[in-house]
C-alpha cells in the first residue's frame, strides 16, 4: 500500500526508464478520470508520443480521439480500470508495470492511498497492456491487439 506521492514517482521512473532503453516502447497507461491527467502528463505523454510506436492514455471522461500523438480513450464509468492507475511500458528489452487500486479515501489527494505491485515481469506486464490494448479500437471499431 502507498500514497499518491510515491505512485507518481514510480510512474515517472516507468515512463522514463522505457525511454532510456535504446528503442523506444509502447506506453499505455489509465489515469482513472480525465481530472487525473493533468497538464503536466499530457506534456510528459506527448514527449513519451514523440519517440514512442504506441502512447495511449485512458480515463473516464477522456475524449476518444488523438492529441498530439497519445490516443486518448474514454472510459464508462462502470469499466473496472475507473478505479485503477495502471502504467505499462513494453519493449523488446524492458517491460513493467505499476498497477495500483484506489482505496477510494476522502481529504488531501496527495494523500490518498492506492494497494499496488511495480512489476517487471514480463508475462503478467504483457497481460496488463493487452487488457488496456483492448479498450482501443481502430478506426473500424476493432479491438486492437499487442
């Protein structure tokens, strides 16, 4: 169990991690809601965008369209990963995940506090970004596959 301060920093060890790693990854994240991904992400995701085949984030109340390069997916509400922050980053050399569940507390949002594994396995991190992968469609409403 951790606290919303420690799950951005592994967040963002993930993210900058895949890119350092020579050929850059495929990133899918879900941000819970469209509220939790801030400015400051869309920026970091845009650069992840740049370098990477694949960036796509997920939230509830995100519009389902492409900005700046991340493809952007809407949630129901009543998906599963509305109450999840899932961050998966694949290569063909890396490949991790944090996966965390809110524990749904009330008062500061640095303070709320997530259950969550960092993984680097690579068949349960693969298992994760196709669960993602399956909730973006291509432009003939398909499923998507990884």
């Amino acid at each position: 169990m951790g606290r919303k301060g420690l799950l951005i920093d592994l967040s963002l060890h993930l993210e900058r991690h895949g890119l350092g790693s020579g050929i850059a990854p495929i990133v899918l994240s879900a941000f819970q809601t469209t509220q939790r991904f801030t400015p400051g992400t869309r920026a970091r995701y845009s650069e992840l965008a740049a370098a990477s085949p694949l960036v796509a984030a997920l939230g509830v109340g995100l519009v389902s369209d492409d900005f700046q390069g991340v493809h952007m997916v809407g949630l129901d509400p009543a998906d599963a990963l509305a109450g999840e922050w899932t961050v998966t980053v694949v290569g063909p050399h890396h490949a991790a995940a944090l996966i965390a569940r809110d524990l749904g507390d009330d008062g500061p949002d640095l303070e709320r506090r997530f259950e969550f594994v960092v993984t680097h396995d690579r068949p349960t991190v693969l298992t994760a970004a196709r669960s993602l992968m399956s909730r973006i469609t291509t432009q003939a409403d398909q499923p998507a596959h990884i």
